[in-house]
C-alpha cells in the first residue's frame, strides 16, 4: 500500500484500504481490501459510514464527503465520464440529511478553481500536486495531472531542466504529464507529454 514511499514503516499499520482503482499488488490479511468501481472513493467512504451508527455523519464530515464527490465527478455530469448511480445516491442522501450544505454547482465551482489554480506554483510543485508511480524492478516512471492546457505547460520557462530535475532527485526513469482541461458543458480534454532520457523507454510509453 505504501511502496518505497517514507510511509512505508506504517504498512503494517494499514488495517483496510478503500479504492476505486485496482491495487498495484496484493495485500494479505489481516488488511481488508474494498475496489468498487465508482468516480470518488469518497462515495465508498459514506457509503460506510451511512450503515454504522447514526450519529457517526456529522455536519462537518457530510461537507467533506459532499464536496469530494462533486469535485472528483465533476459536479455528477455524465458527459465527464466518471459519475456512478452510487456516486449521485450518496450526494443525494448527504443533501436529504444535511439540507444546509451549499447548493452544487457553488461549491463544485469553488472546489474546481482552487484545483486548477497554479499562480505562484512552480514546475516541481505542479507535478507534485497531483502525482502517482508507477513502479516495477526495472524502473519508476511518474505520472503527474497537470490541471493546465498542455500547450500552456510546454511554454514554462526552463520546463526540460525542471523535468530532467525532478526525475533526477527521486530516481525517475521518465515522467508523463498528463493535462486536463474542461469547457463550459464540464467535458474534459486531456493530453499527454512524455520526459524522458531514455530513447527506448519514450517508444514505449
């Protein structure tokens, strides 16, 4: 669950994991293990909660689970792609017991601005942000969302000495940044630039 990270003294430390994305490897007992394909693992977490004792869903968590749903399924719009039946009857059931929270479209706005907004960030803390491993024994490549429109992200200033950086420092065998972008109906376009020093493994990805 947590490979070659500096969490990894923690592992047996995990009791459960809940994903929506199938695990890079096996986890024995006594770690549970939940993957349900939904658009948010926010939608497994209430799901839980919502079958345990009543006054475990407080105003508070309702908030984080509502806007996580929203955020992660891009205000429920099937165009996006993402969205579940399970995904739309969780917010519906955070709304019916929290009638207070702020209508939809305001707060997945709100969400969604401060997601994309990278003034003041530079080329490292942009692939931070958002940035997943996959790794084998040969190699760790990078994948990192970059919530910019790729043509925006190729003209940084020093962008081929910032990725040859950032791979070097944390033993990168390449990286793919990975851009997205959405209209005005929330349909998203994505594109991908692949970095790397190596011929063969540029081919590949």
């Amino acid at each position: 669950v947590l490979p070659g990270s500096a969490d990894a003294a923690l592992e047996e430390a995990v009791v459960e994991v809940l994903d929506h994305r199938p695990l890079e490897r096996e986890r024995g007992p006594p770690c549970r293990v939940t993957v349900e394909p939904v658009g948010s693992c926010a939608t497994l977490v209430t799901e839980r909660i919502a079958q345990g004792a009543p006054g475990l869903l407080d105003s508070t968590t309702a908030a984080l689970l509502h806007g996580t749903i929203l955020l992660d399924c891009i205000n429920l719009s099937p165009a996006a792609g993402k969205v579940t039946p399970r995904d739309v009857a969780c917010v519906a059931l955070l709304e019916e017991r929290f009638p207070e929270l702020p209508p939809r479209d305001s707060i997945f706005g709100a969400l969604q601005a401060a997601k994309f907004d990278v003034t003041g960030l530079t080329t490292e803390q942009m692939l931070r942000k958002d940035l997943k491993v996959l790794s084998s024994d040969e190699l760790a490549l990078a994948i990192s969302g970059i919530y910019v429109d790729l043509e925006t992200f190729l003209l940084r200033p020093g962008l081929l000495q910032d990725l040859e950086a950032f791979c070097q420092a944390r033993g990168y065998a390449g990286l793919v940044a990975m851009t997205v972008s959405f209209n005005e109906h929330h349909e998203p376009t994505r594109k991908l630039a692949v970095y790397s020093r190596c011929e063969t493994l540029r081919g590949t990805v």
